[in-house]
C-alpha cells in the first residue's frame, strides 16, 4: 500500500493520549463522586457501559478519518494521457571531448545543465534524448515527463560509450526516429555539441530533415582558446590528457563554423558558445502545437473513500450512543 499524504499517518499518535485523558478523566470523575455524594453512578444519570462504547466509536472514527484524509492507494489503474505540444529531441555530444575544462566544471556538465534547464521550460511539450559518439543511442524516447527526463541525463558520461569520436551524422539519424511521423506538432532537434573530432558522414542531408517539417537547431560548448583532452579510466577519474604522435598535448576546440551552418541550413538556428539558450525554449513555445498520441501510464488506484464511510458510519453511530 502507497499513501498519497503520509505524514497526516503521524496524527494517528494522538489516539494513545486521547485514551489516557479519557481513562483519567473517568477515574478523577469517580473520585469526585464517592467523597462528596458516596452514591453510585445513577443518581447523575450515568451509564459507564455507553459512555466507554461512544468512546470508543469516536476514536474509530478519528482512526479512519486520518487513514482516509491519508489517501491509501493500492490496485493498478492504467491511463491514457493526451496533450497537445511540440516534440523536441535533444542530441547531445558524449565524445572524450566534452570532458574539456575549458568551462566549469567541464562541457557534457555544462551540457547537461543547459538541457536540464530547457527541459523545465518546455513543460507540456515532449521531450527526447538521444546521446552520441562514435554512434548514437537512443537513452529517452519523447515524453511529457519532464522528470523522467532529467533522470536519463545522469546517464551521460563518456565512459559510458565505447565509440570515440564525433558522429553528428549518426545522432541525427537516430534523432530522427523518435519523431512520430503521423503527429501534427511540430518537430525541433536540439544538437548540443563542440563540434570536434569528427567521425562519419560528415556531408550531412539536413535538407531532408526541413523538407520533413523537422528544425535543427544547435548550442555551442567550450571556448574559442579550448583545452586539453581528458583521458579517463572506467571510473571517469582522470588518468592523463591526449596526446599527438609527437607526444604534445592535444587541444580540442569547438567547431563553431560547422554547428552555425547546420543551424542556419536545419531552418533554426545556431546558439554562440556557453550563452543563454532561452532564445531557443522561447521560439519552441510559440510554434504550432499538436495533439500527442496516448501516452499510457500505471497508476495506484486512491482508495481514501472506503475509510471515510467508515469513519463517517462510526461517527454518526456515536452520536445516536450519546442520546440512548
């Protein structure tokens, strides 16, 4: 059993002080009536037997009033949830790369930051994530959970991805997949990346994807001056830096030309390095929304309502005990 507000259970601590007030307030009650009057209960018209049955009928009740005001959930209901939005996948670059200091703590941290905050702003919108290399993997498929999300993008470290390299070719396609050709929202692919160390195809069809109603836009990561590449163990602890075949350290700097053209030719356009991305979510959130397809979810069944007849049934009946 799940409880919808657990903490009202902590009232239920109050039945045990309410039973001691009760038994002392009978017994001072008692004392009282034998030292001055030294008569028996029915001379004040008391009945002990219904006085302890009302008593107890009114903490029953209190005890399914708080389970209930608690709401207990139990039983799997499924439901369909339907919503209109854009959907937007977000790309992003996991290459040795990103690990460069040359922005704090390092660029997939600022990455990471930067989606996590557009994320939260396209609240209503779908959202997806697909992380690249040397290949690309699909990590979250679109979803209104913005939540669930956020919880894909603790997955994005490159030791996690065997593959070295930069393969943007490879992350659009993959990115490509996740749009639901028979929505009418529209569509927006958000690339996230340095740029560098590229692998694949780099003569990329970003004018199919137009033609598809998709737009491309991409966020720059690191700086113009660069930095070394980490090399990391499977730990992600920093074991050294690349070098070249002269054994000098390798600098890695963002390939700015290249994420612009692909902005400025996918129809959205191309964000400077480490700047504010809010032009982006802004733009996102004006265009034509579409009506999604179910999303099917698992939910507990609240049951809060069988407790409150109960609570209610003794009440009622320890109001009628009063009066008999």
């Amino acid at each position: 059993m799940n409880w919808g507000s657990p903490r009202l259970l902590y009232l239920l601590f109050f039945i045990p002080l309410f039973i001691i007030i009760f038994i002392i307030k009978k017994y001072r009650r008692k004392m009282v009536i034998k030292k001055y009057f030294q008569k028996t209960y029915d001379l004040f018209n008391l009945n002990p037997v219904k006085e302890n049955i009302r008593f107890v009928l009114l903490i029953i009740s209190f005890f399914f009033l708080i389970i209930s005001a608690s709401r207990p959930k139990w039983g799997e209901k499924a439901e369909v949830t339907k919503g209109k939005g854009v959907d937007v996948v977000f790309c992003v670059d996991v290459s040795k790369s990103m690990l460069c200091e040359d922005v704090k703590p390092n660029r997939i941290e600022l990455a990471k930051l930067v989606m996590r905050m557009m994320a939260e702003n396209l609240t209503g919108n779908r959202v997806g994530l697909v992380a690249f290399a040397g290949d690309a993997y699909t990590l979250c498929p679109l979803t209104t959970d913005i939540s669930v999300f956020t919880l894909y993008l603790d997955l994005l470290k490159p030791q996690f991805f065997p593959y070295y390299g930069t393969n943007i070719g490879r992350a659009l396609e993959t990115g490509l997949k996740l749009f639901d050709e028979k929505s009418t929202s529209s569509k927006v692919l958000i690339l996230i990346s340095d740029g560098e160390d590229l692998t694949g195809n780099v003569n990329l069809p970003i004018g199919a994807y137009v033609e598809r109603g998709i737009r491309i836009f991409t966020i720059g990561i690191g700086t113009k001056e660069g930095a070394p590449v980490p090399e990391i163990d499977s730990l992600g602890n920093i074991t050294g830096y690349k070098k070249d075949e002269k054994g000098e350290v390798i600098l890695s700097k963002p390939n700015e030309t290249l994420l612009a053209n692909i902005g400025m030719i996918g129809k959205g356009g191309y964000i400077g390095l480490n700047r504010d991305p809010s032009p982006i979510v802004s733009f996102i959130n004006k265009m034509k929304k579409g009506e999604f397809s179910g999303e099917k979810s698992i939910e507990l069944e609240e049951r809060y309502q069988y407790f409150l007849f109960v609570s209610i049934l003794t009440l009622i009946a320890g109001l009628i005990v009063r009066e008999v």
